[in-house]
C-alpha cells in the first residue's frame, strides 16, 4: 500500500464536514484584516515594532497559493486594516471623507502589491521574492499620484526596533525589505514545521532557505551595527528649538496668525532671559517651527518688527517658518524657512520642496468639491521650490527638511550630500489635533537620523519637539499643545553612511529583484497554458 503525499507547495485542503465549509470562507479575510491591524498597531506612539513579524507572517499565510482576483481582494481587507486606522489624522478637522479617500487610495495600492506577493508565493525561496514585491509596491506609492505619499513605509514603524540600523547600510527600503522578508520567512518556517509533522520528512534546501530568511535580516541588522556612531566629528553646537505653541486645535488655527508669531517671539525672549540669568547656555542658533509667522515678515512691518526683536534679544541666527507672499498676482504662496541673523535680518531662504496635495494645494479641485467642501479651505495653491535647503547658521552648515518632506526619501539625502553636519525638521501638526501623527512623523525624523548618521532637531508649532541623537534616540522632548524651548549640545558629523552614499541604488536593486520574480512566474504560467493547450489538443485529436 502506498501513502499519498500532498506537496509542501499546495493550498491546505478545506476541512471535511459542512461545520468546516460553513467557516472557512470568512477565515482568510478575517485574518487578512488582522494582518493589516498588525501592522497599524507596530507604528508608533505604541512601542510595539514587533509586532509587524506576525502581521507579515499572518499576511503570508492569507496570500499564499491564492489565485490572483483572490489575492487583490484579500489583500485591499488588509490594506484597509492597516491604512484607515493609520491615517485617521487626516480627517482630525475636515471629516471623514478626505480621510477615508486616502484610506482607501492607499488600501488599494497594498491591494496592487499584494496581487504580486500571491503570484510570486508559487516561486521557490518565496519570501524572498514576496519582500522585493512589497518594497516595489511602497517605492511606487510613495511617488505616484500627486508626488506620491510615502507615510506608512514599514521602515518608520521600526525606529525602535533592533533592526533599525540596517537603515544606514542601505537606506529605508532596505530595512523594510529585511522586515518584512523575516516575517514573510517567518510564516514559511511554521509552514515547514507543519509539512514535516504530516510527511516526517524533511526538504532540506526549502528548510535551510526558509532560515536563511529570518536569521539574514537578523545579521544583517548585527553587522550594521558599527554604522551607527553618536560621534561628534566636527566638534558640536549649542542648539534651541523653540515651541511657541497655538492659540487653538485644527485647521482655524490660521486666523490668529498674529497670536502664533507672538507666542514663538514670546517663548524666545524668555528663553533670552533664561541664558542672561545663567539657567540655559546660550544657543549658536535657534529653530523656530514651520508656519512659526504665517504673516509675510517681508510685506508686514508689525511681524518683522516681532521677529526682530526676538531674535535680537537671544543674540544668535535663528530660522523662522513663513508663509511668503508670491511676487506676482497670478504667482503661488510659498512655504519658505528664513534665515534671520540677529544684526542683518533675513538672509537666506528655503522653500519646501515636496508640498502636501490636499493640504498644501488642491489637485483636481472641483472634482474634489464634489465630495467634500472643505477643499475650499485651502483657497490659495502654494508652489514648490527647486533648491536644497542647507543654512550656514554661525558657521554650522544645517540641513532643512520641512514637515511632510521627511517622509520623502530624497529630501532628507540631499541636505546632506549637500554638507549638513546636522538635519533640522521645522514642522507643524496643530491642524491634526492631538492625533497620532505627531508620533509617527517624529519616528520619520529618529529613522532619517540613524539612515545618515546625523543628530536631528525637531521644533514644532504645537509639539512634538525632539532633539535626536544619530542613533535615532530622543534625548529631549517637549508634551503636546505647551510652550517650551528645548536647548541641547548636538554632535555635528560629515561621513556619509552606505545609505547616504548609494541613495537609491538599494531600492532599485530590490525592484530589479522583485520585476526578475514577476517575470519568472509570468512565464511559467504562459508555459503552463502552452503545456495545457497542447494536451488538451492531443487528447481532441486522439478521441
């Protein structure tokens, strides 16, 4: 007598008896939402980057041998169980509905990427194939549409995480494909364990790369270790990040523009009067927040004269956040940082260069109106700059990332290739309320530090601010909604990490991984149909 073996690479057949297949439709999309929860739940403010393993190994086992319409389904649930309760900020002040857009906007492109990961699933070494998949799908959606949204990147959810410090050897997509590619590996090693339980035999090549997949990340993560250096190679500076804070929560913040510049003018005097009577030592150079004066200081007499004043009285340059008034009557607005010096005042500028779709200027706005007035609340479009925001601020070359720019891959790098020893990160979240966000761009700003080895200082309008060491660690930090003023010796730095280096040659050699994957099982699955056609064929001809 002989045994029937079922292949370890096979769908686990339905359970018997009608109580199984009553049940059985509803587990995987159960579980695919699960999944997505997973990994909402590993971002931060919550200290649980783990928990990404099990939402990627639960995401494999609901992806794998799925047929493709199967795999684009299951994968939108966990795209919606991931995404909605991750961007829910965005509907803080203006609703549910621009929120569940891009909810669902992005859901759709997990959906896209997760169609790839269940055709690749048939391949040998699988995880391999499926982590260069996800790392594909985050690098598409982080460009398109609009400039691309790359908030919710698996590597901004590992600032915490042991395996943080493979971000300075090949930037954030190489740590998310490590992350991933273990969790995928992960749920490969217990498939394994399960098959040998059934057949007691033991595949060792499928065994061994099933291994390889979890432990390589693991050492990976152990050899990137010595990148990760708080050493202060070109000496230090004194630095002072100031939170002014805002009169009220959302959006209506901007009709007391007047009371947000007094109140950072205000916190730097007293901040002056603390170093004059010896409590804090006096800063190089101060940072005020992004929208710290959303009055032009070029147009408003009365706001230059408050920033002036301010900034006379600490004595030391100090960037200030402004909205500038275009030149023309037809220009756009401009979201620009100045540098303004204690004798001289405004000197030079940066002008954000990644602006927020929606936020910052209103793509296809009359068809947006149709679903939410709201979009008339941005009723003037800003323009984006050209030029790579590095201040020289008493001496010290500073990079000048703002807000939303830290998510982009890009916008961090070049202040650097472009000579900042440290990254200053100007940002302003009092539109989203005490929501999450805050939480999850500051774990952007600890995840940049350690990716190119530089000290990173946050001033906010309304908090988070942080001071960051070039291990990613938080050394000060302001609460949310509350004045205050942060003044801390940073290490200033100019090696280049690998990441910083190789910009986005990793990214591009995991997408060239991954496209190698796609093709493959394209072809075997034309040459399955060819093989099918031509039996079908023999059998016709034959009868």
């Amino acid at each position: 007598m002989s045994a029937t073996i079922t292949p370890v690479d096979a769908p686990s057949p339905a359970p018997a008896g009608r109580s199984g297949r009553r049940w059985l439709p509803w587990v995987r999309p159960f579980l695919a939402v699960l999944s997505g929860a997973l990994l909402y739940l590993s971002f931060p403010p919550r200290p649980l980057w783990w928990l990404v393993l099990p939402g990627f190994a639960l995401l494999g086992w609901v992806l794998h041998g799925r047929r493709l319409r199967a795999g684009f389904g299951l994968g939108l649930l966990a795209g919606l169980g991931f995404m909605l309760p991750l961007l829910h900020w965005t509907g803080e002040d203006v609703g549910p509905v621009p929120w569940l857009a891009l909810a669902v906007a992005e859901a759709l492109f997990v959906a896209v990427g997760c169609v790839g990961i269940a055709a690749v699933s048939r391949l040998p070494a699988w995880p391999l194939w499926a982590a260069a998949v996800w790392t594909l799908d985050e690098a598409v959606r982080a460009r398109f549409p609009f400039g691309g949204f790359p908030w919710g990147k698996i590597a901004f959810g590992q600032a915490d995480s042991p395996f943080l410090p493979i971000v300075a050897l090949g930037g954030t997509p190489l740590l998310g494909f490590a992350v991933v590619l273990c969790g995928f590996g992960l749920y490969e090693g217990v498939r394994r364990a399960a098959a040998y339980r059934a057949t007691r035999e033991v595949p060792r090549a499928a065994t061994a790369v099933a291994l390889a997949t979890v432990l390589v990340p693991v050492a990976a993560a152990l050899g990137s270790l010595p990148l990760v250096s708080d050493e202060a190679e070109d000496g230090t500076a004194t630095v002072a990040a100031i939170q002014g804070n805002v009169p009220r929560l959302g959006l209506d913040f901007n009709s007391q523009r007047r009371a947000v510049l007094d109140n950072h003018a205000a916190r730097t005097e007293q901040l002056a009067a603390d170093v004059k009577a010896g409590k804090e030592p006096q800063p190089d150079f101060v940072l005020w927040p992004e929208n710290s004066s959303d009055l032009d200081p070029y147009l408003n007499p009365d706001a230059r004269a408050v920033i002036d004043e301010a900034v006379r009285a600490i004595g030391a340059p100090t960037v200030v956040g402004a909205v500038v008034e275009p030149e023309s009557e037809t220009g756009k607005l401009r979201n620009t940082l100045i540098e303004w010096d204690p004798e001289k005042g405004p000197l030079d500028t940066y002008d954000k260069r990644h602006i927020q779709p929606f936020g910052e200027y209103m793509p296809m706005r009359s068809v947006a109106r149709i679903f939410s007035k709201d979009v008339d609340r941005v009723q003037r479009d800003f323009g984006g700059g050209t030029k790579v925001g590095v201040f020289d601020l008493a001496g010290t070359r500073v990079g000048l990332v703002t807000c939303y720019e830290a998510a982009f891959d890009d916008a961090v790098r070049d202040t650097v290739t472009h000579g900042g020893r440290m990254i200053a990160v100007p940002s302003n979240n009092a539109t989203f309320g005490r929501s999450e966000m805050t939480y999850q761009q500051l774990a952007m700003s600890q995840v940049r530090a350690v990716e190119h080895g530089r000290a990173v200082v946050v001033p906010v309008t309304s908090g988070v601010s942080a001071v960051i060491r070039p291990d990613g660690s938080i050394v000060e930090r302001t609460g949310m909604f509350e004045p205050g003023a942060l003044v801390d010796e940073v290490p200033l730095r100019s090696s280049l990490t690998p990441a910083t280096r190789m910009g986005t040659l990793p990214e591009g050699v995991v997408a060239l991984v991954a496209v190698v994957g796609l093709g493959w099982i394209t072809v075997r699955a034309v040459r399955s149909r060819k093989v099918r056609r031509t039996v079908t064929g023999t059998r016709e001809t034959s009868q």
